[in-house]
C-alpha cells in the first residue's frame, strides 16, 4: 500500500511538471454505443476488421475486465459523466426521446471537471440523458432550457436521445441544427399526430428498414421509430449520414481547440439499431448491417487519430475507447443481423447480452492510449469500473471535485495508464430490471429475482433472473454455466454485502 501511494505521488510530481511546461494532455474519450466485448479484432471478432481500433490497441493499454455500471445505456452514460452509481438517483432507466434532463445542472459532471481545470469540452454524438427542464415539455422550436452547456460541455452536437427515438434531429447549442422555420416540430410519446403515418399502419413507407418488434411509430427516412413525431423539415438527420456529421464536428474541434488542452465525449451511434451506414460501408460485410455498423465505427475512430496527428497533438493526447453496455443482435429491425453472425459471437465469451445481468451485459472493451506515456501493446486484466475514469482522469490535473460529487468514482490511473495492475475490491453492475450482480476477484455474484428467465419484449437474451442466488467462478467458467453458490457460501455471504454496499450511499468527507 506504502509503495502504491509513493508512486502516486511521484506520478503527481510528474504531472505537476507537465502542468508548468503547459502541456496538459487532452482527453478524448470514445463511448460507443450496443459494441460488444468481442465486437473488435484486437478482442477476438470474426468477420470483421477493424484497423483503426486495432492501431489504438497496439499503442497501448488493451484491458480485459471493464465494466459499464449498467447494462442499457441511460444508466450507464450517466454514472460515467457523473462518477455515481445510476441506482442511487430515480430515473435513469433507459430514456424516452422528449426526457428532462437526468443529470441535473447542479451536479458536478466530468465536463465540469475538466473544464474547471482550464479545458475546451465538448459533447458530440449520442446524449440519451435527457434534455430540457421537465419530460415531455420541451419546445422543439426555440432553444431548449436545459443542454449540456448546463454540464460543463462547452460545445454539444448531439442526438436528444438515441437514433431509434423521436426527435430525429442534431441539437447544437441548445438548438435544433439547421432548422426549418417552414415546418415547426412537435414530439409525443402518448399519441399520434393526426394524419401522420406510422410503420405499424403503413409499411409501405418503410423503404429503408423493416421493423421485427416494436419501432412501429413515426416514420423518419424511411424507418420505423419509437414515439411519434411531427415536422422538422430539413433538419431531420438521415441515418446513413449520422457518422460522418459527428465525426466532422469532432475534427473540426480538435483542429480549432489544438492550441489549447481539451476533453471530447465522443458518442457514436453506429451499432445500435437502427443500423443503416453510409453506402460506403453498407453491404460490404458479410455480417450485413451490423458488420457494416462496426466497420462504419472504426472509420470515425481512425478519423479521430488522423485529426489529432495532423494538429500535431497526437503525442499528447489520452484516448480512450469504450462501450456504454454490452451488445444486442436483434434489438427491432429486420436487418438479419442473427442469421449472418457465422461464427461471430458479440459479447466474445460471455453468456448474456445488453439487458442482462450476465457478464455480456456490462463487459466492455476498453483502450488507453497516450503514446511515449502508455506502454504500448499491453494487456491488462485489472477488474475495473467505468464510473472510476472521472476521478482517474481527475487525478491527471489534481482536480478539486467538490465534496458529495462523483461519490462511487476511486482514482486508477496509474492501472489506467498501465503502471500497474491494481484492481477493484468489488465492481457492482446493474441489469435493466435493477437487479445488481457483483465481480469481486474472479467471482461472480447475481441477487435472487423474480423476472423472467429471457428477455419478455423481443430480443433473445437471458436476463440471468434467478430466485436462487448465482455464484461463479469466472476463473474457468466465463460463459457462466455451473453456479456454484451452494459449495461456498462464505463468499456468497462477502457478495452480499457487497450488493448492500453499493447501494448504500456514499458521501466524500475530503474533496481531493
């Protein structure tokens, strides 16, 4: 323990120095949305390349036990701009499009955080947490009362919720993008607009994609969405070009912010339904849309790295690349993506899926990469949590976070970076039904529940629901097959407190 401190404050030291000569590292961090843990080449995929994300690994960290708090993705984005365990806080379940803010201007975020620290931030891609004073009472046609510049985010082009909800517009700066005076937009999430039509009552009209479970309502670019929608003239986003917008954005802030440090949360859109790319990548991958999906990802990812190289600030600059959950085939539109897996399997080798609280449900991939400071081609297999990076990252500037915020985030930096392999003590993780599961070494814990053993609404998932506790050992059972909860019950009794544990609150007496 002695040395573990010594060597955070040499690393401090060395930072502090760092600070004087004015070169603070940025930060970009890479949140995609539905990838699986073994979604990538450098994790195992089959069927798919992905040299971009393949280059990010070779120059650095490759890790093999991260966890996304949750396993949709509200509760997930949120504990990781927060740095507090989603449970804690009513509402942030998986949000409707026309939500209120979720994260609450007052909260300390880690925009705040950076942008404390002297930081341009900026906020680009999917946002799903809301947006706006209150659910349902947003003014789509004049700028909106609650955005992420209440967050710390400087700059934000951003989806209001995910591709698959209405509205089916980019809001920049608190305002709809290239709005169309000419055709007012009105959000529902209760009824229809008269005279609208509907993927359920018109499928005629679904000439992009096809739905196979629910995504029935209003219909935008030739796609069924969930909610209904009226208006939006040219400002209605084409799936196919969601990709390259984002991705411009973010070249254009690195190339307008190179002088100076700054942190990007960069949140694709890509694998999550409703798939459709941009014909330079659809059809081009034996796994159909979804294959087309992740190559599209890679694309952006290696637009990133070459707009960094090209501003000169690659060498000093931190990426970081990750999912918000773990990966769903099937999540509503008929674009064959289970029948032309072929061998490919999402979540690598774990049982379970996006939803559940199996390990596919919360294991992510998970890459630092900051060359000359990163070890380069490392694998590290340190039990980690998403809501740690605010406070990791924080460490990188010393950061002064207010007493209260970012409760649940621990400082690893030093794992994160590479410098060693310190684990947490436990990692809670929740399943969309609020059942928590625990890692803790190589054990697995799931709390009895009584929901249903698949998933009730569609996509064939296990949702890892038992009335009996579940124990495994996922030192030689990573699908999570022989529950062993009956032979040790010592350590199911230390898992349950754990689960108590990580729903009690937790207060910072001392604001590092």
């Amino acid at each position: 323990m002695k040395k573990r401190y010594l060597t955070l404050f040499m690393a401090g030291c060395a930072l502090a120095g760092a600070r004087a000569a004015d070169t603070r590292p940025n930060v970009v961090l890479i949140v995609a949305d539905d990838l699986g843990y073994g979604d990538l080449k450098c994790y195992g995929a089959k069927n798919v390349e992905t040299p971009a994300v393949d280059s990010l690994a070779k120059s650095g960290v490759r890790f093999t036990d991260m966890h996304a708090v949750a396993a949709t993705s509200t509760p997930s984005r949120y504990s990781l701009l927060t740095g507090e365990y989603a449970w804690r806080k009513p509402g942030t379940d998986v949000a409707p499009g026309d939500a209120g803010m979720i994260i609450r201007p007052e909260q300390y975020t880690m925009a705040d955080m950076f942008r404390s620290a002297g930081y341009a931030t900026a906020a680009l891609g999917k946002w799903h947490l809301g947006l706006g004073d209150k659910t349902g009472t947003q003014d789509w046609n004049a700028p909106l009362a609650a955005t992420p510049a209440d967050l710390g985010f400087d700059y934000h082009y951003i989806m209001a919720a995910t591709s698959d909800r209405v509205p089916c517009v980019f809001i920049e700066q608190g305002f709809v993008a290239n709005y169309d005076e000419t055709d007012s937009i009105f959000v529902s999430y209760r009824q229809n607009y008269e005279g609208e039509p509907t993927g359920k009552d018109n499928p005629e009209l679904l000439y992009n994609l096809k739905h196979s479970h629910g995504h029935d309502m209003s219909i935008v670019n030739g796609i069924g969405r969930i909610g209904y929608m009226k208006g939006g003239g040219k400002a209605l986003w084409k799936d196919e070009n969601i990709a390259d917008s984002i991705t411009e954005k973010a070249v254009n802030f690195i190339e307008s912010h190179k002088d100076e440090p700054f942190f990007i949360y960069f949140a694709t859109n890509d694998v999550h339904v409703p798939r459709f790319p941009h014909d330079r990548f659809r059809g081009k991958n034996p796994m159909g849309l979804r294959g087309d999906a992740i190559v599209q990802f890679d694309w952006s990812v290696g637009q990133i790295m070459e707009a960094l190289k090209k501003a000169g600030v690659a060498d000093n600059t931190i990426v970081i690349l990750t999912s918000d959950n773990g990966p769903v085939v099937d999540d509503g539109y008929d674009d064959r993506a289970e029948e032309l897996l072929n061998g490919h399997s999402p979540a690598g080798p774990f049982r379970g899926n996006k939803y559940s609280s199996f390990e596919g449900g919360t294991a992510v991939p998970f890459i630092v990469s900051w060359p000359g400071r990163v070890p380069a081609g490392q694998e590290n297999g340190a039990l980690l949590s998403q809501v740690d990076i605010m406070r990791s990252l924080g460490a990188l500037f010393n950061a002064r976070i207010p007493k209260g915020a970012a409760p649940d985030s621990q400082n690893y930096l030093l794992t994160m970076l590479g410098e060693n392999s310190d684990s947490r003590t436990y990692v809670p993780e929740m399943s969309n039904t609020h059942v928590i599961s625990v890692r803790s070494g190589n054990w697995k814990y799931i709390e009895p529940s009584d929901g249903p053993a698949m998933i009730p609404w569609g996509p064939k998932i296990e949702t890892g629901n038992s009335k009996e506790p579940q124990l495994y050992d996922m030192s030689n059972d990573k699908g999570e097959k022989k529950n062993v909860a009956a032979k040790h019950p010592e350590v199911v009794k230390q898992m349950q407190q754990y689960v108590k544990d990580a729903r009690t609150p937790r207060v910072e007496k001392v604001s590092r």
